[in-house]
C-alpha cells in the first residue's frame, strides 16, 4: 500500500493493529505539534461509516475490517492532503488535513469522496445499505485544545445524520446554537419532571351531531425556568431523537391516568382521553405490558382511554409493532392512526392494522377541500374508512363550514379551533364537565 499519511511524523509510534493508525493520544500529540508550528492551514474532518454494525452482524467482522481498511485507505493514507489521522473506536476516523481550498470546495470534495467510496462498495455488502456521514471543523486560529476541534467535527458529523440527502456539514455558530438549544431543551425536560412541571393541556373532541364534547387529547408542554412556554413542535423532535421521549409520555400516561380515577369517581364516566405515543416506545419498550400494569390498578374500564399513534410507527419492525398495539387493544384501550393523510399514508396499511380509529390531518383536509377532486378522494375516503368499521375524527377543524362538509362525507367527530384549543385540566372541567 502506497502511504502518503506522514510517515516521518508516524516514526516509532505505536498503531492500532487493525488500521495501522496511530492510537488517539498519539494522534492528538502530533496534531498538536503540527498545529504549534503553523495554525491556520488546517481542519478537521470526522467520518463514520453509518450501519457498520450490521455489516459485522451480517458479513463478518473480516469483512467489516476489510470495509474500514479500504475506507481509511482512501480516507487518508492515499490522501496527500492528510496530516495524520486515527480511530477514535469502531468505524469512527477523524483526521487533520491541510486547508489549500476554500470551505466549500472541502465540503464537495469530502461530499463526493463518501458518495464515491458507496458506490464503489455498495455492491460488496448488498443486503445492509452503507451510509457515511462526515463533519468537517476548519481551525481559524488554534486557540483551543485538539479534542475541542475534534467535539466540533464530530458536532457536524451528527448534523449530518440528520439528513436525509447531505452526507458532510461543517461546524458553524448555528450548529453550536442549536446544539446549546438541545441541551436546555433536556434541562428543562428534566427538571419539568422531577418537579411535576410538565404541563399537560386538553383540547376537546366534539360530536357534530349533538355537538357535546365526548372526549379529548392530551397535549404537553414545557415551561422554562422564566415561564417561557416550549411547544411542541419544537421539543418533539429533540426528545426522539434523543430518546427523552419515552420519559414525557410515560409522565403524560401517569398523568392523564391519574385525572382519569379522579374524573370516574367524580361520576364523569363518558369523556374518552386520548394520549400521543411516540413511536420510540413500540422499538425500545415493553411498552404495553408497563401501561397495562399501571392501569390495572386503577379499576376503571380501559374504553375511556385511547393511544394515539402516527403512521410512521409501522414503517420498521411492522410485526413487533402490531403484537404490541394488538396487546393494548385486547386489555380493552382504543387505538388511533394520528395525522393520517399528511405522510406517507398507505391505504394498504389500513388493512392490516389493528386500529379503531383514524385521525384525518388538518394538512390533508384543507388541501382536499381546495378543489372537486380533492372533495371526491376526501368523501370516497371517509366512506372507505367507515365501511371497515373505523371511527373517524376530523383535525384541525377551524370553521362552520368545513365541519358541516366532513359531516355531510360521514364523519362524526372534530377537534379543533372552531370549538377549542388546548386548555388547561382545571378550565377544561370546569367548561365541559
Ligand atoms: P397532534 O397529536 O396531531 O395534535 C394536534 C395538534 O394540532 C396540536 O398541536 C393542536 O394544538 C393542533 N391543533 C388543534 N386544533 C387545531 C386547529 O384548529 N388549527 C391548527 N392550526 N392547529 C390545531 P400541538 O399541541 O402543538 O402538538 C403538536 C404535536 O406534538 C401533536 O400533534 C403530537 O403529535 C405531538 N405531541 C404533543 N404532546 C405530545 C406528548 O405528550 N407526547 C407525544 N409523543 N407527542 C406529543
Ligand atoms: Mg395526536
Ligand atoms: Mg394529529
């Protein structure tokens, strides 16, 4: 193998056996030498290569090191503009390179290398798709500590994943905003648990017939250590992808639980309370059997109580998530298909999920509406929807008129502006109770 990686600075150090590459002390010492002489030629860049354990699983560890090898090969021991470079742990590399290009020819350059290096070896490995994700950090001014460099990259490197078309982001201020962001997100997340803080809103559903309120959604917000109101558009994400989630809705169940023995006993026996279920629970949790447990307690039928789930749940591991929705719905609590119509709704998916109701997006209603074909898919649906049994519940619904609409298509039930938004427990028992 031809090196270009810098062998005289490599002299005597010892290396990983597996890629030959200096161990991460040593990197960090060379680096840093290098970075002592001259400052402001160099950045770094941090990759990894995206499902490498399931290449191990399937193919191997042998062949996962002969992936990681051809990956450092041209990563930087082929790539004259690499300083040095090392393995932080598995299929982690991050090196420091020489900056004679501007930011964002680096970008497009390190951009096509990934996109390159998976379509040369995609073919090797065909049943696990193979993703790298790469984030770079141009040093301006060394000022700071190596590993601090690196925390930049591989800051980027996580921006990345997140996308869907990008595989190389270089760090910049947003990105660190947004990062300091996440982090006060999940300080307020915890601290709003620890002192029953969370607040937890209902926003009525409404018969359009009798137009009484025959049940509700629970919806959560955070409240910040000024007051300041976080919603959930903004935190959803953060709490699903850091898993936090499964920590709100476990609070959200308690909670709405809770309300629930208070309201039976109080005589309020007909108010069916619905409760978003991240779809996170159904890969990590036993999920079921945890809210079965904690509702037993209670004695109070399990027909006022309904999960509401997005469609997106039955995109991976579909049979695991049927057995666990199948469990809920034999203990006796309906289930709901959330937002159906705003993604990637299949109505195939209808057919086979074990589901009582379906929850028609405001987004899918309101463009419908908009034109004649629109109206006929939107009726014809409804119609399809009811034929099957299912239970119908309009989104969104903010005017007289687009209520009287969906009842003429057959729907029964809305929840929205028109009648209510979210309010707090206290106002909605004192309105509707
Ligand atoms: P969702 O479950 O579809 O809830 C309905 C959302 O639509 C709520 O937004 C509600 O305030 C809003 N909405 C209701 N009626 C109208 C209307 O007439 N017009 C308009 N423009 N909007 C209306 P919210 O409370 O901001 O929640 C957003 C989403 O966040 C929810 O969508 C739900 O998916 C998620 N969410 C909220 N709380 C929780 C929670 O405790 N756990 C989980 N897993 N998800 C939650
Ligand atoms: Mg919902
Ligand atoms: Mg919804």
């Amino acid at each position: 193998m031809k090196e270009t990686l810098n062998e005289k600075l490599l002299k005597n150090i010892k290396r990983d056996t597996i890629t030959n590459l200096p161990y991460f002390d040593n990197f960090c010492m060379i680096a840093e030498n290098v970075l002592a002489k001259e400052d402001d030629r160099y950045h770094i860049v941090a990759s990894d290569i995206s499902n490498f354990k399931l290449i191990n699983k399937n193919y191997g560890f042998s062949q996962g090191d002969i992936l990681l090898n051809k990956l450092i090969k041209d990563f930087c021991m082929d790539n004259e503009r690499c300083v040095v470079a090392t393995r932080i742990y598995s299929d982690h590399i991050v090196g420091l390179f020489i900056t004679d290009e501007s930011d964002e020819t680096v970008v497009e350059r390190v951009t096509k290398f990934n996109s390159k290096f998976i379509n040369e070896n995609q073919k090797d490995y065909p049943i696990v798709p193979i993703h790298i994700h790469s984030g770079i950090y141009k040093i301006t001014s060394n000022d700071g500590h190596i590993t601090n460099y690196i925390d930049r990259a591989n800051m980027a490197r996580k921006a990345a994943k997140g996308h869907y078309k990008i595989n190389c982001v270089e760090y910049s201020e947003v990105l660190l905003k947004e990062q300091e962001r996440v982090a006060e997100v999940l300080t307020v997340l915890e601290e709003n648990i620890r002192n029953k803080e969370i607040v937890v809103l209902l926003q009525p559903k409404v018969n359009i017939k009798s137009q009484k309120v025959v049940g509700a959604e629970a919806l959560s917000r955070l409240k910040d250590s000024d007051g300041n109101t976080i919603s959930p558009g903004e935190f959803i994400p953060i709490l699903e992808k850091t898993g936090k989630i499964l920590d709100l809705d476990k609070y959200v169940i308690k909670y709405v639980f809770a309300m629930m023995k208070r309201w039976y006993e109080s005589g309020y026996k007909d108010i069916v309370v619905s409760v978003n279920l991240s779809r996170i629970h159904f890969y990590t949790d036993d999920i079921a059997e945890e809210i079965i447990k904690g509702y037993e307690k209670l004695n109070i039928p399990p027909s006022l109580v309904e999960f509401e789930v997005t469609e997106s749940v039955f995109l991976r591991d579909t049979d695991m998530v049927i057995e666990k929705i199948g469990k809920l719905r034999e203990y006796g609590f309906k289930v709901s298909i959330d937002d159906f119509g705003s993604g990637y709704s299949s109505l195939n998916l209808i057919s086979i999920l074990p589901i009582d109701i379906v929850k028609l997006d405001k987004g899918f209603i309101d463009t419908s509406l908009d034109t004649k074909r629109g109206k006929d898919i939107m009726g014809g649906l409804i119609k399809m929807l009811k034929d099957v049994d299912l239970d119908i519940v309009c989104e969104g619904i903010e005017t007289k008129e687009v209520e009287e609409v969906v009842y003429k298509f057959g729907c029964n039930e809305v929840q929205g502006y028109l009648h209510d938004k979210p309010i707090s427990i206290e106002e909605f028992e004192r309105k509707y109770l």
